[in-house]
C-alpha cells in the first residue's frame, strides 16, 4: 500500500524572516532554523529568509554612505550564498524609501511594512541564479517614507522578526532527550546539502526523501551535467580548504603541547566587532582564563587563540607568539580565510578531536557557528540579568527608557534561549574606561571544570551560570509581565500560530516553543 503523495507547496506555506542586507552574526541561527524546521517539524511551515537591500541611489553618495552601501550589498551577498549553497531557500529584495539614498533604519522597517502577499509573489518568481543576476532582474519596491513611522516589528502575518530564527532552531533542540542527535545532524548540515548523521528516530523518513533526492539528482545530472560538477567542485573546495585550516590548527597544538600528548586545548575565540563591541576581547579578561585554567588543571589545559578581527592591525595590538587565522587576516596568499560554508566544516572538524574540549569568548556570530557546528561553547555577555531586572523593578523609569530597558530584553532571552547548547557566563565588573575586564568566576571555574573532567568536546551541554534556578526564578518574577509583550510587539508571537501548532509557555526560561 503506498500513500498518497505530500500537497504540492504553496506560498502559504512559507514563514518569512526578512533581514538587513548588513546583517551577519545571524547567519548561523537562520540556517539552523531552516535546516531543523525542514526536517522535525510536524507542520508544512517553511522558513524563508527575504535579504533586503537598498535600491542604488541614482545621486552622488557621501563616502560613508558608499561605504554602507557597499557593505550591505557584500554581505548580502555573503547570506545569499551561504544558505544557497547548503541547499536552503533564500530570497533577495530591492527596496526604495522615498527619493534619496535609503537608511539602513527604514530599510529594516520597510521589510517589515512589506504585506506577506507581496511576500508570496516575490517567492513565486525567483528563480535560481546567482546573487548577481536576481539582484539585475529586480525591480524595486517603492516606500514612502512616512508609512514607516509607526513600523517598529513585521506587520503581517506569516512575517517574522529576525530573532525568531533562535527562537524556532532551539525549539527543536530544547528537548533533552532529542537533543544530541539533532545536533549531530544539525553539524553536519551547516556545510553540506546532506548530512552524513542517521537520525534514528526519523531514519525511515530520511531513507524515502534520500531515495526521492537520488531519482531527482539522476534526472538533474541527466539535464544538466555541467551543473552538478560544479556543485561537486564546490564541496571539494570546501572539504579542502577547512582541511587546510585544521592543519594549521594541528601544527600549532603540537607547538603548545611541547610533547605532552595528554594536554588538552581550549581555543580563546579573540574577536574585535563594531557590532556588540561591549563583548570585544580584551586582555583582562583574556588573563582571567588563563589564571583559572591554571587553578583547574595546570598540566592539561591549555589555550591557543583564534582571531576573529576585523583586519593584521587589530592583532598587531596584542603581543601574542602563536595563533590561528580563521578569517585570513595575516594576507598570506597559502593561508587564506574561510567563507561561511568552509567556516561551518572547520568547526565541524575541531569537534571531532579529541585533543580540543571547548571554545571560549565573548558573545558573538563568531561563537554561535561554532556552536551550531559542534563546538562545545561557553560564551561571556553583559551583566543582563541583575540590570534588567532592576531596571523594570523602578517605579521612577521613563517610559522611553524603559523601551530602551526592553530592547534589552531581546537579548537576556536570546541568551537563555541558546543556553541548552552553550554556557554563559555575565561580567561583574568594568575598568574606568567603561571596558568588562572580568566576568563570573564561579561560571567560567565551573564550565572549565566540565570540560577538563568530561570526555573532549562532548557537546550539547550547555548550562547558565550562576545556577539555572536563579535564573528560572529571576525569570518568572521579573518578566512574566512584559514577555508577552515584548514577544507581541516584535512580532515573535506569530510564530505559535505558525510552526508546529507551538505555544509559548511562560514558565519556561529558555524562551523555547513547547507542543500542546
């Protein structure tokens, strides 16, 4: 008896997360959104990235308009291919806002002013191709200006803000019991179309789309050849570029193990951002590490940095013997940088060995691809916890900072939502320049101790510290009024109507969607 087919696909079906060309740290939640959604959801949703970008203005531009423009239209390009190139959906836009040059500002909120019809017709009409060649075929969409002055989250239904990407990925890893398979199959879709993990508990379906998947590439390879050894070269010269990186890796684990075969390695992800700059690395808190793992093991952990900076003058800055360049920053042509897809694989492969236990660093893009990848991760932010809570607790708050309080909170409940996969760790304290130069000792004391007595890079088990119950119990107190909210006025809440008949649950601390 065979069973029917499944429903052909309709624009109906598809959830949009419309994003800023710019954007780049949330590249990793989106495709983690995708790839899980696709294959544990129990509900036809699918999740469609919309990369906007701005109209180019027909007038002269200021250098730091250029410069903005040329950025957004990089990285744009950066997303699209990415997620095109592991074999998930993404669509791109052209918007105008009014006559002149369009803001960063309303570009964002002329995404969300955009209504999901217009939405579903762009979804209908593209056509695979590259970056290039959509960006010359689409017209813009035309905005005035003042539509968008009351526009602060996606209007439409089946159009959701950008964070609802983590929200989405980690309902789907929030289970326990699930958790480390779904991870594994998670890594290994980060850089490839397939994954090379069985997942036992949907292994038979798996077997029937694969079956389906070959019947298609047969018939594709047939059409056109040309095009699936393309997409071959393609993978090749991810493989080998990530391999290359992981030797660099190994050279310098070698140099720092001294012929110590035991010594184990934490990486310090050193990152320098514009964006988040409050969780830069610096070199106090750099030492704090250094000082601690020395308290928890001093024969068998050691640290090697790897530099997510911004360009050779940022490293320059830090008198380091020995580190690995990630992104190719030294300019040397046989060492070059990683892109997104290359990046996902490194990681991948660092997971699998047995002599590195974890990735340490402030909260960044940079971490999250590790974490997504397999990375065993404990990540640093600010101080979230005591100063919402007190901010929210003043009777005497305006009501415009209280909004500026509660943009805060996007990020308190992104933070404890990716908390079943990475440790956190909150600063306690500043130097006179404003700079966190130390951050819990107890956390990271106590993440360290995890590492050096588990087995190396044993992933998936995240923890916030200080304990979890503090914080279930600061949760429930605190922001059981303005979660709701909050999730309401950026859009988040459409999710529960939209993807696997979820509801939100306001017990819950990670901010994850629970089934019925």
């Amino acid at each position: 008896m065979t069973s029917a087919p499944p429903p052909a696909r309709m624009p109906g079906d598809n959830v949009y997360i419309p994003i800023p060309g710019d954007t780049s740290g949330d590249l990793w939640h989106l495709a983690a959104a995708q790839i899980l959604s696709s294959q544990y959801s129990q509900n036809r949703k699918f999740i469609v990235p919309v990369v906007g970008l701005p109209a180019k203005a027909q007038k002269s531009l200021t250098d730091n308009e250029r410069r903005m423009q040329d950025k957004t239209y990089r990285q744009g390009q950066t997303t699209f291919d990415y997620l095109t190139s592991i074999g998930l959906e993404c669509l791109l836009m052209l918007v105008q806002v009014g006559n002149g040059v369009t803001s960063r500002a309303n570009l964002e909120k002329a995404l969300w002013y955009t209504k999901v019809d217009d939405y579903d017709l762009l979804y209908g009409a593209m056509q695979p191709s590259s970056f290039t060649s959509i960006v010359q075929s689409l017209e813009p969409i035309v905005i005035s200006p003042g539509d968008l002055k009351d526009i602060w989250c996606p209007r439409a239904e089946r159009v959701v803000h950008l964070r609802t990407a983590t929200t989405i990925a980690m309902s789907f890893l929030e289970p326990e019991a699930s958790r480390f398979d779904r991870m594994k199959y998670l890594a290994d879709r980060m850089y490839s179309r397939r994954s090379q993990t069985k997942d036992m508990a949907v292994e038979e379906g798996a077997q029937k789309k694969k079956q389906k998947l070959d019947k298609l590439e047969e018939e594709a390879a047939q059409k056109n050849k040309q095009e699936l050894d393309q997409l071959i070269k393609s993978d090749m010269a991810v493989e080998a570029a990530a391999q290359k990186k992981k030797q660099s890796l190994d050279q310098l684990i070698k140099t720092f193990q001294n012929g110590k075969v035991s010594t184990r390695i934490v990486l310090e992800n050193w990152r320098i951002g514009e964006v988040n700059a409050q969780t830069n690395s610096n070199s106090s808190i750099s030492e704090q590490l250094e000082t601690l793992m020395k308290a928890v093991d001093p024969e068998q952990l050691v640290i090697i940095r790897v530099a997510a900076v911004p360009d050779q003058q940022s490293i320059n800055k830090v008198d380091w013997p020995k580190y690995l360049d990630i992104y190719g920053k030294q300019g040397n042509p046989n060492d070059p940088g990683l892109d997104a897809r290359a990046q996902s694989r490194f990681w991948n492969l660092v997971s699998q060995d047995a002599r590195v236990v974890g990735l340490f660093g402030g909260r960044s893009g940079s971490m999250d691809i590790a974490a997504f990848s397999g990375m065993t991760c404990f990540f640093w932010d600010e101080p979230w916890l005591p100063f919402v809570a007190g901010a929210l607790k003043d009777p005497n708050m305006a009501a415009m900072d209280k909004w500026k309080i509660l943009s805060f909170v996007s990020q308190t409940l992104r933070s404890l939502e990716l908390s079943p996969i990475m440790s956190i760790g909150l600063a306690v304290e500043r130097d006179t320049a404003g700079t966190w130069k130390r951050i819990n000792d107890d956390a990271l004391s106590g993440w360290l101790h995890m590492i050096s007595k588990n087995p190396p890079n044993v992933p998936y088990t995240g923890k916030i510290w200080p304990a979890c119950g503090k914080t279930v119990k600061w949760m429930n107190e605190t922001l059981t009024e303005h979660r709701q909210w909050y999730l309401e006025k950026r859009g988040l809440g459409i999710v529960a109507t939209v993807l696997d008949g979820m509801n939100y649950k306001d017990e819950n601390p990670y901010g994850a969607w629970q089934k019925k």
